[in-house]
C-alpha cells in the first residue's frame, strides 16, 4: 500500500506533445541542395529576361503580366539592378 501511495504522488502530467523531424537522409540532402541550385540558377535567368524586356521597351506592368510574376517582384528585380 505504501508504494501505491508513492507510485501516485509522483505521477506525470503529459506535457504539450513535441515533434522533433528526423536529419535528413544524406540522399534527400543531395536532392534538396540540386533543387535549390536550380532554383538560384531559374531565379537568374529570370532577372535577366526582366531587364531584357524593360530594355527592350516594356513596362513594368507589361513585363508582370508576360512573365506570370508580380509588379512587385519586377519592381524589386529592377531596383536590385539599379533601374527604377
């Protein structure tokens, strides 16, 4: 009976439940990183064809709505290449 008594005295309330991801696999690693660097490279490509069509004549709007991007973003491509 005394060890039922202590058993209850010490017993846990469960906490607020944690979910911890596992590391990545090495193999999804590579993937992730060959995902990213095409993207970077997309991303470049991208800045280029923006400053090539404002070059070309193109408003800001014009080049939104052919690339499928937003004012905002060929705003912000412009003004990181020092057009405005």
């Amino acid at each position: 009976m005394e060890l039922e008594r202590r058993n209850m005295s010490h017993t846990c309330s469960p906490g607020s439940p944690t979910w911890i991801a596992p590391p990545p696999k090495p193999a999804a690693e590579a993937v992730i990183r060959t995902k990213l660097t095409e993207y970077r490279r997309m991303c470049q490509e991208r800045d280029r064809l923006i400053l090539e069509a404002k070059k070309g004549g193109f408003s800001e709007v014009a080049i939104a709505e052919l690339s499928g991007h937003s004012r905002n973003t060929v705003r912000s491509v412009l003004k990181s290449h020092g057009i405005s």
